[in-house]
C-alpha cells in the first residue's frame, strides 16, 4: 500500500477541501464508526486514508475491501485530515447518498426549519431513525453531512432519509392537499399537546431554528402541538423537543 508522507499531498489537499464543500457530491468521513458505516451500507468509497496503527488494528479490513483506493498516512496526515482533537487515523473519501425525494403520504416526518447547529442536526437524524420514522425534512438547515452532523447522527445520514425542501411553502401546501396533517411545535400553553400525534398517520411535525422557533409561514398552514411542562424550565433546546416529539409520533 502506498503511504503519504507530505500534508502537501494533492490527494490531501482534495480531501480537506471536502470538509466545508456542502455542494459537492463526496464527502469525508472521519473515525472508524463513520467509515465504517459507509462500508455496511453500500456507500461508495472512492478513497480510504489510514495510519499504520490502524491498519495493524485489524478493524478496518471491511472498510479497505469496500475502498476503490487506499493510502497509508504518517501521524501528522492525520492530524490535518482530522476534525476532532485525538483522531483514530482513518478517513473516507464517500459519495453522498443520493436520496429520494418521494413522500410517503402515509409516513411520518420531523421537519427541519432552519436549524443551523450541526450537532443538533445530526442527533435528530439519528433519533429520527431509532425512533422509526419515514424521514427528516430539511428547509434551510446546516449540511447534514459536515463532519460534526454525520459525527452526532453516529453514521444515520448514511442510511436514514434525509430530504432536503427548496421551497417549503409550495411544498407543505402540495402536501397536505394529498391528505397529510401538518402540526407546527411551539412554546405556547395555549397548544395542544404533543399526545395528540400519537397513533396518527400520514403526519409531518416541524421543529423550528434554535433562536426564532417557525416561521409564520410554516405556522399559518399547521396546527400548534406544545409539551406541556410542570416545573419552571420555559422550553427545551430544539434537539431535546424533537425527541419528545418524535416518540409521541413513533406511538
């Protein structure tokens, strides 16, 4: 196996530029799990980048068998490839799902409006996943696939369906003329409760930005759901509402 010595590598260069590239078809993957998870579900992977430590480990024999090319790295590769502050020493150069963009009028969806913390992102992809759901709707949100949003969903964005929505208006009213129910979560008393999703078909919730909640826009074509709260916390931060959501949904 070839190794790459130099930071100035051209096939390093390219695969930094990836890091922050949301219009680009690849992405690079980052850890064992991640790279993994590419390799498990037919992820094409077009290059794979190692330190010796982690070819000797044996844990990656799946990931360089499902690799078009692979590189043994020094440390120092590694560290400018890297994301996180202590990286495991592997990385993949993958293509980007390409995901449908059909609705399943019967599903069930958590829509995204402009959530822009990656973190949160991802873990709502992964619990969107755990939770069954049909898929995630994303309007104006971060990249689902910058390296701390695949890092959060634990590698969902590989298998989960994430649909991003250009225009979300036109989009929302195309569906709930096909017969799915809009609900818009929102910090009002006033609003019913979020048990009211559970055991309901054909549904999509909206989760709005971490600052200003939904638009008027997405809120003038749904109906307002809350989570009743007994102590004195006024709301929860948009990834910890999503999740009582989605399981009230998941019901």
């Amino acid at each position: 196996m070839e190794k790459i010595t130099s930071r100035n590598n051209p096939k390093i260069k390219y695969a930094c530029s990836l890091k922050n590239a949301r219009e680009t078809a690849f992405v690079l993957a980052e850890g064992l799990r991640l790279c993994r998870d590419a390799a498990e579900n037919g992820i094409a992977i077009s290059t794979c980048f190692l330190t010796e430590k982690m070819y000797q480990s044996g844990e990656c024999a799946a990931i360089l068998e499902a690799s078009q090319a692979s590189f043994l790295i020094e440390q120092s590769v590694s560290e400018k490839l890297a994301e996180t502050k202590n990286p495991q020493g592997i990385f993949c150069i993958c293509q980007k799902p390409q995901l449908s963009c059909e609705i399943d009028s019967s599903g069930k969806y958590l829509l995204l409006e402009q959530v822009r913390d990656p973190g949160n992102f991802g873990t709502m992809v992964r619990t969107a996943e755990a939770f069954g759901l049909s898929g995630i709707l994303a309007c104006d949100c971060c990249d689902a696939f910058s390296a701390k949003a695949m890092r959060a969903s634990m590698g969902a964005v590989f298998r989960f369906p994430v649909i991003e929505i250009e225009q979300e208006e036109a989009f929302l009213r195309d569906i709930i003329g096909k017969g799915m129910n809009l609900y818009c979560a929102v910090v009002e008393s006033a609003a019913a409760d979020v048990g009211t999703l559970a055991r309901q078909q054909g549904i999509i919730t909206a989760v709005g930005n971490e600052a200003n909640g939904l638009s008027r826009e997405t809120l003038a074509l749904g109906t307002p759901v809350t989570i009743h709260m007994a102590g004195r916390a006024e709301s929860f931060n948009v990834s910890q509402a999503a999740t009582v959501i989605m399981y009230e949904m998941a019901k």
